[in-house]
C-alpha cells in the first residue's frame, strides 16, 4: 500500500512538470493569435476607500478610458482598494503591502497610480516595499496631502489645489443673503483631515455667514437636519464616505439622498458631483484633471522618467451653473461671477427648431420680396394709369373745344339774340329820351330788359367758358340733376338750330354726387350731341333727345335717349374704344373719353336700344355705405395727380 502511494507520488511529480508545459503551450497558443503577454502594460491602480467612491472614481474612469485611448499598446488595468482608509487602521496596512507583493512578486505592474489623499499617504509611507523600481503616479490629491519631500525619482505626482473658501464667496455671491451653510463631511481620517483644515481657512468668513458642521452627526440625523434648515440657508458638500457612527456612506450616495430631503441649495469643489443636483460655481474640472493625469501615465509608459514630469497643481476651472437649480432657487443670472458658463438650459425656439425658422424667415423674406415687386409693379400701373388719364383728360379738354366749335354757330345765335334785343331796346330808349317829355316809366322797363338781356348772353359766355375752361381732375359735392339742368341748358340752342325736340325728365329727389362737374358735363354733352347725330335724318317730328335722371338705392343713373337708328348690336363693345367713329368727320374719341371720366368716378356706362340708342351712366351717390366716398377718394386722387 504504502509503495503504491509512493509511485502515485512520483508520477504526480513527473505530470506537473509535464501539465505545467502542456498547459503553457496551450495558453501561448490562445495568446499569441491575439496580444503578445510582453506587449500590454499593466497599471495597477490604488483606491483610497474603493472603485466605486466618488470623486475618485469618476477620476479613475475617466484616466483609464483616456490612457487606452492614448496609448499605442494594450494596458490591462488591474484594480486594488485601501482596506483601512475608512479607520485608520494602520496594523491592517503591513499584511496588504505584503500581499501586494506577493502578487506582483513574479511580475510587477509598469505603472501604479494612487488616487486620493489616502493612497497617496499610503503609497508614499510604503514606498521602499512596494516596487520601488516602478514608476508611479500620485493623482486626484490636494498638494497639502503630498509629501514632496519624500518623491524618489520614480515618482510624478498630478495634485489639485482645493481653495474652499473661494466656494464660499461664490455661494455668497449668487445668494447674498445667505445667513447659514452647512457643510457636509463625515469622519474617515481624509475627512476629519479636511474638516480642520476648513475650520482653519473658514474662520475669517464666520463673521458674515454662520457654518454648521455635519462631522459629528450619523448620516440620519444629518438629513433630518437638512430638512429644515432656515431660511437662507446653503449647504457645501465636501465628503461623506463614512459618517459620525462609523457607516460608510460613500459621497456621491449621500448626495443622492441629500438632495432628495435638503430644504436648502447644494454647492460643491469638484464638478465630478455636478450631475444636476448641485447649483454649481468654481470646480475643478474631473474632464481636464483626468486628461492631465492620462498624458503624463502615457509618457511614462512611454519611456519618460516619472521624476522629470512636474504638473502644477489643478486650480477650479472657470464657474459653471446648472440652470434648473439657478431657477429653483432663484438664483438670477447678474449675480453669477463673470464668465461663468450655464449649463443644462432648456434650449430656445432658434436651437429647437433652427431650420424650420429658417424656412419660415425664407418663405417670409420671399414673401416680402414678391409683395415688394408687385407693390412696385402696382405702383408702376397706377402711374401709368395716371399718365394715360392725364392725357385722356387733355384729350377730352381738346375734345371740349372741338364740341364748342361745333356749337359754335348755336352759340353765337344764342348770343345774338339777347344783344339783338339790347340794341333795339336802346335805340328805342334813344327814340323816347328825344321827345320833349320822356316817358320814364316806359325808360324804366327798357332798361329792365336791356339789363336781363345782357344777363342772358354773360349766361351763355359764361356757360360756354366753364365748357371749355382747362382745369385739373377737382372733385366736389353737387347735385346730378343741376348739372344735368345746365348742360341740355348749354345745348338746347344747338338742338333749336337743329330743329331736335330736346326733353329733359329730373328724378324728384334729388342726386348728390361727388365729383368733377365739368368733366361730367362733358360726358352728357358728348351722349346728347351723339344722339342729335343720330337724329339728324330722321323726319323733323321725330327728331327727338331726351334726357332723364333717376335714382336707384345708392345709385344715380342718367339715360340719354334718341330716336334714332340706335348701335348696331355688333358695334356695341366697340363704340366706346378710342378713335372708333361711322362718321365722315368723327374722330372717335366721344365715347371712350366719357367711359374713362365715368370710370374715374366709379361709375358704368353702357349702351342698349329701345327704338333708337339709349345710353345708361350709373353713378354712386353719397350715402352711408354708398360709393361716393371711394369715388371722392379716386377721383380726388385723380385730381392731385393731375394737377402735378
Ligand atoms: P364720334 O362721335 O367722333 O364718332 P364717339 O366716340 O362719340 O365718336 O362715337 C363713336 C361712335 O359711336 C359713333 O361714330 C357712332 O357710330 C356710335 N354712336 C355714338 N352715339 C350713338 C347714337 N346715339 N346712336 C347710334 N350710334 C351712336
């Protein structure tokens, strides 16, 4: 029995040796088709508490992705915890550096890097004992808690430099009536390092601000506390990893809960905690601290002597401010320090919808561009519509002449008459004045007549003046049927001398219009003249023009009737186009000049037959809703352009 147990024996010590090589060829063959083992760097990384307290951590993840991303060769990070940095608990530090030893005792790490206060102290008392032939970084570590002094070559150290008190003034600056803060760190060695320190660099600010300090309390009674603090209070949070009864609460942990129950605004030193739940201001900035620390690991594993890197200590980056807590707390906007950046601001109408304001303001611009061209274009077109009823009522002005030269002879019988008169009365009177005694009454009525007849012919002269007087486009307020009165007036010796009955029918009530008199004179003088045209071969009794007024509603309307052959119905469109005559002499000019004029005062003219032309003139009236203002407002407008 006891012989087979020795051969057992040797042959187990034959196969180990033989495992052993077995084993290796196997895992080198795995291993050599991916990374060869000489190649990766190893990083040992030390945690002061654990890989999961912050602020450290954030640090440590941040170095970890920032060296792979920087280094040109695989780095296999390997992580390891202070197991009494939560009591100072210093007989529990020798087994661990021996055991680390052990560990790495057939391969040591290519780099070792130390976060925080308590790995820094840690590292640098054992520093002769472990690997002191490895270069090694000190990061995340305020330079108070470096003992430069005692850095070997081998050593590069990446501090921060906290200035509390600077956190403070800022707390007052964007709260100035704040009365109270409390200031939350437990009672781990690294805290109660902290809280005197801070008792020290605070102790000038206690004249202006009360400071409550949470080192004393179980984590419990510090949240009940922070419930209900008064008025104008703030709370500055520093550390909480293990509280006043000894329980590790881990900062970043606490401060979830902090927020939840707190009755006042929270501040900080490190923006690794500004996640939403801190106001903000001065920090140091986990982003530019890391991306420090990583560059100078890369140099080292690069080749570069850890004692020849010097980092001056990081300072707080420029203030930063979470925008939802400023509006929580009513923090306004002027009390922040100068240059302080905001974050976490909802974003404006321009960022949430850039392109379709964009779109918007282009459609608009185009818009605005098109409303532009056709304003221009009216405003062309009104011109030119300007330009060509200036010309149409130069024309008609000639137009007036021509037609006073054709009542020329009618005028002059007119006038005849009445200075016949006069000259017959006065030889008469002359006859009477040479008897011995001179029937004065009957002188009397010489005179009477004498003075009546002149009146009759100054009528007709003036009549025939105001016909065709030049006068620009001028409106003004008068009564359709007068003016309709005076022009059958006007021409009624025409139609005497043409042997035409003329009739003239006025509505009863009467028709006040706005408008230019003499041009609306113009266009019923050039109707009735047209329509003792269109008599002339009739036979002598039917030879008949007559003219009517009539109101309807809000309306004028003047009809010039004739007995004549009336408008062929072919002709009806075309009779009102300009230089369109059947007369041998006509210059067709009429009726398109009567069609502008009534235009000009909103009104229609048009043609039908009923035994022989009736021409139809509708007018608005002036009325409450009636179109006479919108005809006082064009015509008017007329006038002015006209007149320039
Ligand atoms: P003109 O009198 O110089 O011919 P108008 O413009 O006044 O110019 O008239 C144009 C044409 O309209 C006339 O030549 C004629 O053919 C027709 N016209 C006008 N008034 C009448 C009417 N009362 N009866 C028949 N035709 C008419």
């Amino acid at each position: 029995m006891r012989r087979r147990q020795n051969a057992l024996s040797l042959l187990s010590l034959l196969a180990v040796p033989f495992l052993y090589l077995f084993g290796s060829a196997i895992f080198a063959g795995t291993t050599a088709s991916a990374a060869a083992p000489s190649e990766t760097r190893r990083v040992l990384i030390l945690h002061s508490f654990g890989p999961r307290f912050k602020p450290w951590s954030a640090y440590a993840e941040t170095i970890r992705s920032e060296i792979n991303r920087q280094s040109r060769k695989p780095v296999d990070f390997v992580d390891h915890a202070l197991v009494n940095a939560r009591a100072n608990d210093l007989q529990a530090e020798s087994p661990f550096v021996e055991y680390l030893g052990a560990l790495y005792a057939g391969h040591p790490p290519d780099l070792i890097i130390a976060f925080g206060g308590p790995a820094a102290t840690f590292v640098q008392r054992h520093r002769q004992r472990l690997f002191p032939a490895v270069p090694m970084i000190v990061t995340a570590v305020d330079h108070r808690r470096v003992q430069y002094e005692k850095l070997t070559d081998n050593d590069a150290v990446v501090p921060v430099d906290n200035n509390v008190p600077a956190v403070f003034e800022n707390i007052l600056q964007v709260l100035p009536g704040t009365r109270l803060i409390a200031i939350l760190i437990g009672a781990s060695p690294i805290e109660r390092f902290w809280a005197e320190e801070l008792r020290r660099e605070l102790a000038p600010l206690t004249k202006r601000v009360e400071l409550k300090w949470y080192n004393e309390l179980p984590f419990d009674d510090i949240l009940k506390d922070a419930e209900s603090l008064p008025p104008h209070s703030a709370i500055f949070s520093v550390l909480m990893n293990v509280d006043a009864a000894g329980v590790v609460q881990e900062t970043g942990n606490a401060l979830s809960k902090l927020v939840s129950h707190a009755n006042a605004p929270i501040f900080t030193y490190d923006d690794a905690y500004f996640d939403g739940s801190i106001v903000g201001g001065p920090m140091f900035s986990m982003q530019e601290g890391s991306r420090i620390a990583a560059s100078v690991a890369t140099r080292i594993l690069d080749g570069e002597k850890p004692g020849d890197i010097k980092t001056p200590p990081l300072k707080y980056a420029a203030a930063k401010f979470d925008w939802r807590q400023m509006q929580r707390w009513g923090i306004s906007e002027s009390n922040l320090p100068a240059g302080s950046s905001i974050l976490f601001r909802p974003p404006s109408a321009w960022e949430n919808y850039r392109w379709q304001i964009i779109t918007a303001g282009a459609v608009v611009a185009f818009q605005g561009a098109l409303i532009m061209l056709l304003l221009f274009e009216q405003r062309r077109r009104h011109l030119a519509e300007m330009d060509s009823r200036q010309r149409m009522m130069e024309l008609a002005h000639v137009n007036r002449f021509s037609t006073a030269g054709e009542l020329s002879a009618s005028i002059a019988h007119e006038i005849n008459q009445p200075l016949g008169a006069i000259l017959a009365n006065a030889e008469t009177a002359q006859l009477i004045l040479q008897s011995p005694s001179p029937d004065l009454a009957e002188l009397k009525e010489i005179v009477g007549d004498i003075r009546r007849d002149d009146r009759r012919a100054s009528e007709v002269v003036r009549r025939l003046r105001s016909f065709v007087t030049k006068a620009p486009f001028q409106t003004q307020k008068f009564d359709l049927n007068d003016l309709v009165s005076e022009s059958v007036e006007f021409l009624s010796a025409h139609a005497r001398s043409r042997e035409i009955t003329m009739r003239c029918e006025l509505s009863r009530t009467p028709l006040p219009l706005i408008g230019d008199p003499i041009q609306l004179q113009q266009v019923v003088s050039n109707l009735v003249l047209n329509a003792m045209d269109a008599v002339r071969d009739a036979p002598r009794a039917q030879r008949a023009v007559t003219v009517r007024t009539s109101r309807h509603r809000r309306t004028a309307e003047i009809r010039v009737e004739d007995t004549g052959p009336g408008v062929p119905p072919e002709l009806a469109s075309k009779i009102f186009e300009p230089f369109f005559s059947t007369k041998d002499h006509g210059m067709g000019m009429g009726l398109s000049i009567a069609r502008t004029i009534v235009k000009a005062h909103d009104g229609q003219i048009d043609v039908e037959n009923n035994n022989g032309a009736v021409f139809r003139i509708r007018l608005p009236l002036i009325g409450k809703n009636g179109g006479a203002s919108a005809v006082a407002g064009s015509v008017g407008q007329s006038g002015a352009d006209s007149g320039k």
